[in-house]
C-alpha cells in the first residue's frame, strides 16, 4: 500500500511540460524518489548533488553517486568551499524577511542554483523525515527507555558529570557524539514536552535569559513561547509519544524551517520544487501508523527502508544519518571567523544594547578554545545581526 501511494505521488509530480530533475543526497528519502522516478521514466532521470570539498564528515556525495549508478541516471554533482558561501551569503540572508539561520539554507540555495541551470522543476524527498521518525532525536524515545532503567546515583552522579567534564565538536566525529550525549541527557528524565524542547531547541532557557537580561523587563519579553507550541501540539494529538513529537514536527518545524528554506531557496533561482511525501494521502497514512512502524529499536524510518527495500542500494541500510549540515563551526573557527569579530564585537554589542555582551562572549571562548561546540548559536547571532542592520541601519 505505501509503495504504490509513494510511486502515484512521484509520478503525479512527475507530469512537467519544462525539464524535470531531483535533488539526490544519497540518503533515504531522495534515493526513493529517484528510484521510483527512474522506474517510471522512459529516459535518465537528472540528479543533483552537493557536497563540501575536503570535508568527507559533512561530504555524502559518494552516496549520492552509488545511487545515482543504480538507477542509471544522469547525474550532476558540486562541491562547494567557503568562498562559496562567502559569495552568496548576503543573498541568501537578505532572501528571507525575518532572521532564518538554518545553515543549510546556504547550500540549498547553491545547489538550486547549479539544478536551475538544466531544468526548470525538481522533485525532492522533504517530509520524510517529520512523517516517518528520521531525525536523531527521535533515538532518544529508543535510548531513554533504557537510560531510566539505571540507577539514579549512576545516572546524575557519574554518567552526567563525566559527560559535561568532555569537550565537545561537531567537526570531528568521536567529539560529535559527546555533543549528541550531551543534548540527549538535557531531555532524558524530563516528561514529553520538556524532553522534545529540550532537544530542539538551539539556546537553552538559560541562554536566552542570559543573552537578553538586559531588555527583558523593558521589553516584556516571553522566553516560553516555543515551549507553549509544542505543550499545545502535543496535547491536541491523540496518539503515542512518538506520532505526537511527529504531529508537532509536521505542524511546526516542517512548514515554519525545511519548506520555508526549500521554497525560498529554490524560487530565489525560480527553480520549483515539488515535494511527493507530502501528498496528503501518504501523510494520512504516516499518522494512521502505530510508531513501532517507523522506529523499529534503532532503526528509523523502519517502515520506508523495509518497504523500498529492492531499489534502495543495500549500504543505505544500516548506514547513519549526518544530514545535510553546513561545516559551521569548522569556518566559524577559521575561514568565517571574520563574521563572528564583525557581527559580535564589543563595540557593535554595547552600542546595539540588545544582547549581553559577557555571555555573547562566554560563546565565543567556547567555541574557539574547542570546548564545546556553539557554532550554531554563534551562527543564529550572527544572522541575526545581519537581519537586524538591514532593518534597522541607523540603529
């Protein structure tokens, strides 16, 4: 049945009278599309990749191609550098009318661009994700359920302490893991809408208090209202834990960050991009599925993998998910670090007076004395202040 609602849905977006593509990333969801594109293709299906040059951690291109043989297509790939994002930086920020620092909006953009150059619509695998428990968090459901069986003097005594003594990074892989631990401990022992913000959420709610103390009162600030979203999706979904976190993931992370990134990017370079997961039909079927469907112990998007089975290449499925992350705390600590000294110096801080200047630099020696990793923190500033002296020039 989700095989042939899946194929109806690609070959219903495959009806195009401009040249047709997809973007291929090698992962799950892009290889379904464009397996099921070729089967119902009388010519080679056009894909598309893209992947960072002398970065194999955050590079998945060799994925793409393995599946890109397998279905014969013909396929384009680029690699990008941090002069590449330095080129489009400005574009890509001053495309959005509020501050957006999803990092990789950048390499969405870029890849839009070189796939506009060939064909006018492109189908992509967004959805897939949010409807069938692709994201890392969702492990903590797996994980936690054994984690709460230890004791509680091994848990908060010895494991927790030991962790938080660690460095972290995101740019090496042994210290990414640390950083997951680190992120999944946050949440472990909270109830469900404290351990999924927990895990979401980019600045803890002692970070925002921290970075905004100083226009809190006089703003009347609220530093709870993500937290609120998600407390009412929650309860509004009448299903298990994990296709309730799914609910508040297509309800919100879906339309408010991935579409929004996927539709700027892409019309920026007036390229369309059509989206099969999201026909309603497959998402009704998603949320008519018992979560044992789509997380089977350590296996996400059980369901997908068991079903497409016979045109996904065999390595793809025990193999891990990285996502398609820009490498921003590695240019953040080298090649772009000129942004973090122009955006969050001293004199800029305390002249704006909206974030504390200690903390804001309490990040900063985080992140350059390789302690722990707030790149993305960083990164979210960073675009912020962006945002904020285009809006606001004489301020």
């Amino acid at each position: 049945m989700l095989f042939g609602l899946i194929e109806d849905s690609v070959k219903m977006r495959m009806i195009s009278d401009v040249p047709l593509g997809a973007f291929l990333s090698g992962g799950i969801d892009s290889s379904i599309i464009v397996g099921l594109m070729a089967r119902n293709s009388s010519k080679p299906v056009k894909t598309f990749s893209i992947g960072y040059e002398d970065l194999e951690l955050f590079d998945e291109t060799r994925y793409a191609r393995e599946v890109a043989q397998l279905n014969h297509t013909e396929h384009y790939e680029f690699k990008l550098t941090y002069k590449d994002i330095l080129d489009v930086f400005p574009t890509v920020l001053s495309s959005f009318d509020e501050p957006f620092a999803d990092s990789s909006a950048v390499p969405t953009f870029l890849v839009s661009r070189e796939t506009r150059k060939l064909v006018t619509v492109a189908l992509a695998g967004d959805g897939s994700d949010e409807l069938f428990a692709g994201y890392r968090m969702y492990l903590g459901e797996y994980f936690r359920k054994y984690y709460l069986l230890l004791p509680p003097f091994l848990r908060h005594k010895m494991i927790e302490p030991l962790l938080k003594a660690l460095p972290d990074s995101r740019d090496i892989e042994f210290l990414e893991y640390i950083r997951r631990g680190k992120k999944f401990l946050e949440g472990a022992d909270k109830d469900l809408s404290e351990r999924f913000f927990s895990w979401t959420e980019i600045f803890s709610q002692k970070d925002r208090v921290g970075l905004l103390e100083k226009i809190m009162g006089r703003e009347r600030l609220s530093l709870n209202r993500g937290e609120r979203l998600i407390e009412e999706g929650l309860r509004h979904f009448p299903g298990d834990d994990l296709n309730r976190m799914l609910y508040v993931d297509v309800k919100h992370s879906l339309p408010g960050d991935m579409l929004t990134k996927v539709d700027w990017m892409s019309m920026r370079n007036s390229l369309e991009v059509r989206v099969p997961f999201l026909d309603y039909r497959v998402v009704e079927a998603s949320f008519g599925m018992e979560s044992k469907l789509k997380l089977r112990g350590k296996r996400r998007k059980y369901i997908l993998l068991e079903t497409f089975r016979d045109i996904l290449p065999k390595s793809l499925h025990n193999r891990p998910k990285w996502g398609f992350e820009m490498p921003i705390g590695k240019w953040l600590k080298g090649e772009l670090r000129f942004l973090i000294d122009e955006y969050l110096s001293t004199e800029r801080l305390n002249k704006q007076g909206i974030f504390n200047q200690m903390e804001v630099e309490r990040l900063k020696q985080s992140l350059f004395n390789q302690w722990s990793d707030t790149s993305w923190k960083l990164w979210n500033l960073v675009v912020f202040q962006y945002w904020y002296e285009r809006q606001f020039p004489h301020n």
